[in-house]
C-alpha cells in the first residue's frame, strides 16, 4: 500500500516513514501544504496522513482542497491541536480520523489499516481466491491451512495484485504503488519479487495465481490458478 504523509516537522516524518516502509507500505513525504496538495492530487495513495500545521496551506485547507476537487483518498489528521473543535473541524473538512501527537506508532498502524479497510473501493476484510487467501490488515497469506512466509515487500506486491485481481497490473504500476517514488533502482526488482511469490505461493502446491501477460505485465487469477 502506498501512503502519503505531509508532514513539516522532517525529523518525525522521517522516523514514521522508516517505521512504516519496514511495515511494507511505500512512504511518499512533502514538508508543505502546497506541496502535499500537488502530490495528493497526482499520486494514486491508498492513504494520506496530514499534518494541521502546515507552512503555505495548512491541513484543513488542504483536506478541504482534495474533497472539493473529488480527491476519496482516506485522510487521517496528525497534530499537536487536540481540542475537541479541532477535531471536529477537521473532521467536517473531511478527514476520516484524527490522531493526536504525541502518539502510539502502533495505534498509528491500526488507524491507517482502519481506514484501509473502509477505503475507497471498500476492501474485504480477506481476499479469497480459491484456497488462496490474503489478508491485508494482518499481512498474512494462506493456502488452505498453510501459513505462507512471505517478507513485507513480497506481500505488499501481492497485496496490490490481489486489489487487482483479474486485471493485467503492469511492472510500472507495481513498482509505482510498492516502491515510494524516491526509488532508483533497476526496475528488474518486481520480476525478482514475482519469482519469489510464485516460488512460495505456487510453486509448492501445483498452482498458477500469478502469470506473466507478455508486453503487458501480470495477473492475479480470481480463482486463485
């Protein structure tokens, strides 16, 4: 999943971002509102994590900017401000939560997977695809009763297939959504994290969720191959 996190306070953000990318998520950061805005509008997020007390155009301007231009991405507020009308302001600008500085990072993680899970496209609790199930807010996988190891960028590819599945997802689109938009590396590094997931999540049991549409890039099998 693919967050973005706007944020004007570096150091915080960074440690969040760092703390979330070991988690599996991508982490885009900007520093300002305007900024945050920009990236908002154009980036395809599961999530935007924003700050009140922004410099250029602070939170509830920008919450309020992405609702008006049709922007669903779920919103979740992050500030130091904790009176009640605050929240309530931010709220009705049309954020989906609101969390307080300081903050648990744990309940960080369980606000955003929260979120995700009431988000745009209304995501089940577990994608089944025949004996193959998915689970994005524990970040398992199962075949049958069999418990999959998988690392966290191995499962937030699958994780993005399975939002997809049955469509032809390309290697550009997996490498924008898995990967945060700073990476400049070899673009080579999703069929290496697709040979790994057919090796652990096919291979073994005789089946073919994931295939390869040559020129084109990859599909998860609704039935699960």
């Amino acid at each position: 999943m693919r967050l973005l996190m706007v944020e004007d306070e570096q150091r915080l953000a960074q440690v969040v971002a760092a703390g979330l990318a070991a988690e599996g998520y991508a982490v885009d950061l900007a520093h300002d509102g305007p900024t945050g805005l920009s990236m908002a509008r154009s980036g395809d997020y599961d999530a935007v994590i924003l700050d009140i007390m922004l410099p250029g155009m602070n939170g509830y301007q920008v919450c309020a900017a992405l609702r008006e231009a049709g922007v669903e991405t779920p919103i979740l507020m992050l500030t130091a401000k904790d009176g009640e009308y605050d929240e309530a302001e931010g709220l009705d600008t049309g954020a989906d939560d609101y969390l307080t500085k300081p903050f648990s990072f744990v309940v960080l993680q369980a606000r955003i997977r929260a979120m995700l899970r009431r988000g745009r496209s209304a995501r089940p609790s577990v994608w089944r695809f025949g004996d193959l199930a998915v689970d994005p807010a524990t970040r398992t996988c199962r075949r049958g009763d069999k418990a999959l190891d998988l690392t966290s960028k191995e499962f937030s590819v699958l994780e993005y297939l399975a939002s997809r599945a049955g469509e032809v997802v390309s290697k550009s689109e997996i490498l924008e959504h898995v990967w945060d938009f700073a990476y400049d590396g070899d673009v080579n590094i999703v069929e290496v994290y697709i040979s790994n997931l057919r090796r652990k999540i096919d291979a073994p049991y005789g089946k073919a969720a994931i295939t390869t549409v040559r020129g084109a890039g990859y599909r998860l099998a609704a039935d699960g191959g």
